[in-house]
C-alpha cells in the first residue's frame, strides 16, 4: 500500500494546525512553571514552606502522571477512528481543564478542597496531552515527504519551546501590568483564562483538515486494527519496539528536557536565591534560542539518520551535567559558591537523630537538634555536609571559624519549641550571612551571560534529542497500532521520567543538603538510554509509514 506524501499548501496547512494547536496545548500545561512559588502558597498553604513547595511540584507531575492514561484512551481512538478527530478531542480537553483552574478557589477560601479540585484539574491536563503529542508526530509524518520528514516533524519540539515562552511571557506581562500584590491576589488566574482564546482558535484550524492520507487508505483497505491495544503490548515484535522506544529514547529525552528547561528554573529559584526576574529572563533567552534548533536537528537527522544524533545529546549531557550545574552555581550566585568553598557548612550531629528534609504530607515535626539545623540551611538553600557526632549528641553547624549549637525541641512544649527555633534560625542566619552566605543571590554580582550560555549547552543537549525524535518513534511502529504503541512509551518517559524529575530531584536535595546531589537522577535515566540506543536501536529514516 503505497501513499503519495502531501505537497504545496496542504502540507504547509497541515504542519500549522498541527504546531498551532500542540503549542496552545503546551502554553497551558506549561503555565506551572512560572507560577509554581505562588501556586505552593494559594494552594498548598496548609502545609510547611518545603512541604508546600514539594507538594507544587508533585502536583505538576500529577498532570505528568495520568499522561499514560491518556496516551491509551486515544491512542485506541486514534488507531481506531481516525488521527484528525482525536487531536481535536484532546486540544478541547485540555483547554477546558485549564479555563478552569483560572476560578478555582484557593486554600484560604476553601479549604482541603482547594488543592484536590486543582490536583484534579492537572490529571485532566495530563491525560488530554497524553492523547496530543503522537497525533500531532504521526499526523505530520504520514503528510510528510520521507526526505523533509525529521524536519517537518521537528518542529513539534519548537511548539514546546513556544509553549513554554508563551506562558513565560504572558506570566510575566500580566505580573508587570497587574502589580506584584495584585498578581499574587487573582493577576495568576488571567494566564489561564487567556486559554480560551488560543483553544478556540486551533479547534478552528484544526476543523479544516482533512485525515491523514496512510490512514485513510488503511482504513479504505479494511486494515484497521481491530484490538490496538492486545495487538501493540502483546505482539512480540510490536512489544518489543515498545520497550526499545522507551529505554533508547524516552528515559534520556524526559529527564534532559526537563532537566534543561524546568528544573534549571526551580534551581536557579529555589536553590541559587535568584531572583525570580532574573531567572524568567534567563529561561526566556534559552527557550528563545532552542526554538531553531529542533528543526535543525530534524533536518540533519534527514541527512545523515537519527540514531547518532540522539546518541551525540546523550553523552554530551553525561559528561557536562555536574560540571555545567557548578558554573550555573558560579555564574548565578558567585556569593554562594565563593562562601561554600571558603566556609564549607558542616552538621556534625546524632544520625538516629536526622530525619530526612523531604516531607510529602506536611506532617513531620522536625524537633530534634539536627532536624531544626538541617530545616533552616535547606530552605535557605545552604549547601552542607554531614559529620557523626557521638549518640546523644546536641547538633552543631559548623563553617569557617563559627560553630552554632542548635536545641532539642522533642521534649518542650509547642510554645518554647517555636521560641527556641526562632532562636536558632536567627542565630544561624546571622552567622551565615557573616560568613558570605547571602539569603538572597546579590543581582549585581549575577553574570546572565555566563547562565546563559552554560544553559545553552543543556538545550543543545535536549534539542539533539527532542529534534529527530519524532519522527525516529514514528517510524518505529507498523501504521496498523501506531498511535496506540508510540503513546505509550512516549508519555511513560515524558510524563513519569521526565515530569516527576523536578519534584524528585528536588527532594534528593532537600534529603542530602548536597545541592547537586539532584542530578543523579537524570544522569543515570541518560546513562541507561545512551547504552540501549549504542547496542540495540536501528536506524530508522526512510522507512515506509504507509506498513
């Protein structure tokens, strides 16, 4: 069954509806990231500052988690009843779901129900993005010319960087216009409601295509699967690209773009003390700058195939991801990492008496000596290191020539415990800052060129990745289950990899006081992805998608 490719201005139609509609998608579920601080604090506001802020986080991989979901439900629908009228499916969904969230009420108006309705809202995003994505890659790819196919569908990771720049600029604009006391008072919910303008207009372009020529002659040919599901999962050979697509292409893509474009953002923030205006401009320009590259990448995948671009963003990520995140430190917060080397902090303390800094439902006491220490230098973002002291030892930070005993609050009452932590905390602060630890990166001593450019070496990275990955996934599964079997995998490394990676790497830190200690995570998913796509992933540009 051979299928003519789409030329002229069809194609072109196609590639805009497409990328019109997956950047709105993208625009909404990206809106998180700029407003994650405030988000932890209308929403979460029941909980401590690094429960909350967790808490934030998770609820962004809640949308992540249920995108699995949604990659079978229309995966199948997809498979079943056509590319076209499932992509409008979704793009709707998702744009109900976050409309909505623009009037949810916050903690202080309602309570627990506040977090659960927004919780709620985020998996109805995750689950329509999880049905978007491969119909947009497979709806441009079974249009494209074999020989424009990689570019073509590159431009898939360009609609996610004008996503994220959109919600990024619209953030910030509104955040400029409104005021800072008005935007943290209801200016947050007008980024949302803006999405009903932009889902309104790509639902119309949308409604003018028409379905893709493979799968109409497919479908004319009587050659629809008829069970997509028990045909992709238990089929071996269809089986087994399922595998190969996740553990080649997805751990490293989820965790490097996410890496790269979320959670250098929470590190820059929350970890670095930068200011949030610095950190929005810095993303800014690198999202800006990422948006060529997929395409170009696509393109050179066009040329000379997919597989050793991928392989190339692989290892140059494992090999500069802990130096890079030490020159963003330097770059960033020069104050920070001149302080942590002449003063390195050290908790020398009871073991049995740690407790780990991570606490997923706000209900830990942190009383004992090291726990009041430890809390104090991980929402200050201090980095430090860890010393036995004999049991029944008192807990004592020590930095340079200072050393301040901190108190044991599990036998006093709440009233003196609270007292006594406000204590410590001033006393450790001050002794901080005596030493050059700033409670807040100085922008004057900030080099935005140098973030910049080292962020710029990730976003290489990703968009080596991200650039001939679309098209490498669609051409690795037969037309008959390729919606449903390219989902899936896609979604579990996007979503469950890649989306979990802010709130876990961020918890590896806040449980280590090592503020690098975050990045295993994403080393060792790439790591695990650069040896399967050595040894096991073919090449795949060229191939037929009409079998």
């Amino acid at each position: 069954m051979h299928v003519e490719p789409t030329k002229g201005h069809s194609l072109t139609r196609v590639v805009l509806a497409s990328a019109a509609g997956t950047t709105f998608e993208w625009y909404d579920f990206f809106l998180f990231v700029p407003l994650a601080g405030i988000i932890s604090k209308l929403f979460f506001a029941g909980l401590n500052d690094t429960a909350a802020y967790v808490f934030a986080l998770l609820s962004f991989g809640a949308g992540l988690i249920l995108r699995p979901v949604g990659a079978l439900i229309f995966g199948w629908t997809g498979d079943r009843v056509g590319r076209k009228a499932t992509f409008l499916i979704t793009i709707t969904l998702m744009g109900a779901a976050t409309f909505s969230i623009g009037f949810l009420p916050t903690y202080a108006d309602a309570g627990i129900l506040s977090p659960i309705l927004f919780i709620g809202l985020r998996m109805l995003q995750g689950i329509a993005i999880g049905g978007e994505w491969g119909g947009a890659a497979i709806y441009i790819a079974e249009h494209a010319p074999v020989n424009r196919r990689g570019f073509l569908t590159g431009c898939l990771g360009t609609c996610a960087a004008f996503g994220l720049g959109g919600a990024l600029i619209v953030t910030l604009i509104t955040r400029t216009i409104v005021g800072e006391e008005a935007f943290v008072v209801w200016g947050w919910r007008v980024p949302f409601l803006l999405s009903a303008v932009l889902v309104a207009f790509s639902v119309w372009m949308r409604l003018k295509l028409q379905e893709s020529p493979a799968f109409t002659a497919l479908r004319e040919a009587d050659g629809l699967s008829k069970a997509p599901y028990s045909e992709a999962f238990l089929h071996w050979p269809n089986t087994k690209r399922v595998f190969l697509a996740l553990f080649a292409l997805m751990f490293a893509q989820g965790s490097v773009w996410y890496l790269t474009f979320l959670y250098t953002q929470f590190f820059l923030e929350r970890i670095l003390k930068v200011a949030p205006a610095f950190a929005n401009t810095a993303m800014l320009t690198v999202v800006a700058l990422s948006a060529p590259l997929y395409m170009m990448f696509g393109a050179l995948s066009d040329r000379i195939g997919r597989k050793w671009i991928m392989f190339g963003g692989m290892v140059l990520v494992i090999a500069m991801l802990f130096p890079g995140f030490k020159l963003l430190t330097r770059f960033a917060n020069p104050a920070i990492y001149a302080a942590a080397t002449a003063a390195p902090v050290i908790v020398i303390a009871d073991p049995n008496d740690c407790s780990v800094q991570f606490d997923p439902v706000g209900k830990a006491q942190f009383r004992s000596s090291c726990d009041i220490a430890k809390t104090v230098l991980t929402n200050g973002g201090v980095p430090y290191k860890n010393e036995a002291a004999p049991a029944g030892s008192i807990t004592v930070v020590k930095f340079g020539d200072t050393a301040v005993t901190s108190v044991d609050g599990r036998a006093l009452d709440e009233a003196t415990v609270k007292s006594e932590r406000a204590r410590v905390e001033g006393e450790l602060k001050s002794a901080l800052r005596a030493a050059g630890y700033p409670e807040q990166a100085p922008a004057d001593e900030a080099n935005l060129f140098g973030v910049i450019a080292v962020l710029m070496i990730f976003v290489v990275c990703a968009t080596a990745l991200y650039g001939p990955q679309p098209a490498a996934l669609v051409e690795l599964f037969p037309i008959r289950v390729r919606y449903t079997a390219l989902s899936l995998p896609y979604h579990v490394g996007t979503g469950w990899v890649g989306g979990l990676l802010p709130a876990a790497s961020y918890a590896m830190v806040a449980a280590t006081g090592d503020i690098y200690f975050g990045l295993w995570y994403a080393l060792v998913m790439t790591a695990i992805s650069a040896t399967v796509t050595l040894l096991f992933l073919p090449e795949t540009r060229g191939r037929d998608l009409s079998v």
